[in-house]
C-alpha cells in the first residue's frame, strides 16, 4: 500500500504512474493542478469511506437500543460542509485558470511552424518553406504552433509536453510551448479521424539551438544534395504517401507503387490509361480527375503543396519500382 502511494508520488524525475516526465515548460502548472486534485479526492475519498464504516458500526441496530428521532438540520455542520468545498473548488478554478493562461498566452516573438492534420499524417511547415513529417523544435525557446486540418477534425497532442488542440479544417488553432531539454518524444492524434487514426503519429525532436539551424539547413537542401529518385523516396516517407500507397505490393487505401509506373490501370470511368509522368503529375495534382477502379476518390490534391521539382523526384522514384 505504502509503494503504491509512493509510486504515485514524484519519482525525482517528475514522471508518475499517471503522467510521462514532464519535458516542456508547461508541464509543471498541468501537473501541479493534476497532482492537486489527484490529493484533495484520494484524502476525501478515505476520509468519507472511514466515516462510513465507522458510522455503520457505531450507530446500527441493537437489541434494547430505541431509534432516536431523526435531527431535522444542524445549521453549523450545513454551513461547514458548504462553505468548505466552495472555498476547495474556488481555490481549484484559481490555480487552474492560472495555468490555463499560461498555455492560452504564448509570450512575444515565438518561433511558428505550421502543421497541417490530414488522414493519416502530420506535416510541418518550417518558417524557410521546408516541410517535413517530424516536428524539430531548438530547446528553450517559445516555439508556436499554428494548426489547421486538410479534411476532418484531428487532435494535436504531445503527452510530454502536456499540450493538446484540436485541428480542424477551415479554421486556424494554436498552441505554444518551450522544450526544457533537447531529445525526442512521441506526437499522437487524439481525435477518432477513421481507418488509420491509430497510426497517425510523428516524431518531435528537440535541438541544441546551434544544431537546430544546421539541421533545417541541411534537411531544406534535399533536392540539390540527393539524386531525384532519392529525394522523391523521402518525400513518398513525410508527404503523406506512404499512409495509403504501399511500394511492396500490398492493398491500401490507394494502389501499390511497386509496379505502378509503366502499368496500365483500370479507371472507374471504365477507361484505361498507361500510368506515364503526364498521368501521375495529374494524380498528384488533381486526384479525382481519372481514379484507379476499386479505389474510392478519397486523396487530397496537392496543388500548391508540391513543388514542381518535388513531383518530378517523386515520379523519379515510381519509376525505381517498377525495374
Ligand atoms: Cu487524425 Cu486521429
């Protein structure tokens, strides 16, 4: 009983049963007001089950004891049971709010990335143009997140960070934090989204400052520093491709890439077409212009999300699958 209380308590590191070690630095007004409540309802509930019991046997049915008549009120103890919560739960509202402020208000000059929810992935939009599917944050510094979604209504959250909002199509979100230590953590969805919720996860890394710079220069550089084919690989990994459209052969949301290119495909027009560079730039583009038959018109277009270049890489690297 006791180790169980104490695992519940502080290990030292912040972690606790409940709650992940605290790694920004919002986390410790979250913690503290989970914490809080946590003490206030376990000290309530004992004290309440005692009472309970102890009445129970004090008071119950004996043989030669008389029922009293019931007392209809006891002004004092009413007034002490009232006024006692409503200070609790004042008291509560006031170190919640507190904290609540602290998340709601980022401070002056934050460092924005964009990140856009669509099914199934994330995508983060760096303040040079660049765009990948991991968060990279440099530590120690406000760093806000403007969020909105491609298609339905995703929740953007980082269990370590304790911060979590909605992201929802047509409509700018936010949220702000700073990394207390540089390493990497887990960014789930939150928000039942369909087939592959479960999956839409990413990674959120934090930098030293100075290596935070040489990474996004050195990751914004792609398509110069790697052959088309290569760079056409990782954009299939972080834009989102990767979630329906496998390259080993195996059904998805979208048709297999091993094989595609050079192929012909059955349209739902009934038509068919030869899958060339011009049909693949129109897939990419314009999604539901000439949909494979057996899939559904589900994928979003991503015009004005590719560049140019970046269609040629990922056509580059159809064409490795299908050799
Ligand atoms: Cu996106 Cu669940």
């Amino acid at each position: 009983m006791m180790r169980a209380l104490l695992l519940l308590a502080a290990d030292g590191t912040g972690a606790t049963v409940w709650l992940p070690e605290p790694a920004s630095n919002l986390a410790e007004g979250v913690d503290f007001n989970w914490n809080l409540v946590f003490w206030i309802s376990t000290f309530f509930f004992a004290l309440i089950t005692f009472l309970l019991v102890f009445f129970v046997l004090r008071y119950r049915a004996r043989p030669g004891r008389e029922q009293e008549p019931s007392t209809t009120h006891n002004t004092p103890l009413e007034v002490l049971w009232s006024v006692i919560p409503t200070l609790i739960v004042i008291g509560l509202f006031w170190s919640g709010y507190r904290a609540y402020l602290d998340m709601a208000v980022p401070p002056q000059n934050t460092y924005e990335i964009l990140v856009t929810g669509q099914k199934w992935n994330w995508e983060f939009t760096y303040p040079n143009g660049y765009v990948d599917a991991e968060l990279h944050v440099p530590v120690d510094t406000p760093v806000e997140l403007v969020m909105t979604s491609e298609d339905v209504i995703h929740s953007f959250y980082v269990p370590d960070f304790r911060v979590k909002r909605d992201v929802i199509p047509g409509r700018y979100t936010k949220l702000w934090f700073s990394a207390l230590d540089v390493g990497e953590h887990d960014v789930f969805c939150t928000e039942y989204c369909g087939t592959s919720h479960w999956d839409m996860l990413a990674k959120l890394i934090v930098h030293e400052r100075a290596d935070y710079d040489a990474w996004l220069e050195e990751a914004s550089d792609f398509l110069n520093r790697m052959a088309p084919a290569e760079a056409g690989e990782l954009l299939y990994n972080v834009r989102g491709c990767k979630q329906c459209h496998s390259v080993d052969g195996s059904a998805g949301t979208g048709p297999t890439f091993l094989g595609l290119f050079g192929s012909q495909e059955a349209l739902t027009s009934g038509e068919s077409v030869l899958v060339e560079e011009n049909y693949i730039r129109e897939s990419i583009l314009n999604p539901q212009a000439r949909v494979t038959a057996g899939y559904d018109p589900v994928m979003p277009t991503y015009q004005g999300r590719l560049k140019d270049e970046e269609i040629t890489a990922i056509i580059e690297y159809l064409k490795t699958l299908s050799e």
